[in-house]
C-alpha cells in the first residue's frame, strides 16, 4: 500500500496544479487569461504553477496571435498526458476498489 502515497509526485498532485493539468486535459490548449478565469487567483500565484508544471515536463508552451495581441497557450506534453491518464487509472482502480 506505500505506492498508494507515493504514486504522484507533488508538482502533479498539488491541487492547483491537478486543476490545471484536468483542464489542458479537456481543452487541449488554454491561455493564462482562460487559467486565470477558470483557477482563480492571482497573476503571480498562476504563472508560479504553470512554472512548476513547466520545468516538471507536464506543460509545454507558444505563442499564438489572438486578434491583434500574442499571447502564451500551453497545453500538455506527451508526458503529461501520460501522467494524467495514469491519474485516470489510478482513480478507476481505487473507486473499484482494487488496492485493497
């Protein structure tokens, strides 16, 4: 049972972060006005989470012109798809209770 606690690691499943990572999920590509729309919270409280889930490997980032502005979208790696969906699994297996 001692992988049940260490499955995640804490840049994963910190709970901001979780919320982001389940919305890039989602929507794919999401900017930091529509994190911060979604999430809540400050400029700097956000950017301090999509930093972390950056140089954990779990977000990538671009540029993108929206109208006449640039702005940053990120969206999830291939590793952090492959985390999320582990996530997933992880879920279903303990609400079908199979950790027992």
């Amino acid at each position: 049972m001692p992988e049940l606690y260490t499955r995640f690691d804490g840049v994963f499943f910190e709970k901001t972060r979780l919320s982001m990572l389940t919305v890039l999920f989602e929507e794919e590509a999401v900017s930091f006005n529509r994190f911060k729309k979604i999430i809540g919270g400050t400029d700097g409280a956000i950017y301090t989470h999509i930093e972390k889930l950056l140089k954990a490997g779990y977000v990538g980032k671009r540029r993108e012109i929206a109208g006449n502005a640039a702005q940053t979208v990120y969206f999830l790696t291939v590793e952090g798809k492959r985390e999320f969906r582990d996530y997933l699994k992880f879920l279903k297996t303990m609400i079908q209770g199979g950790m027992k």
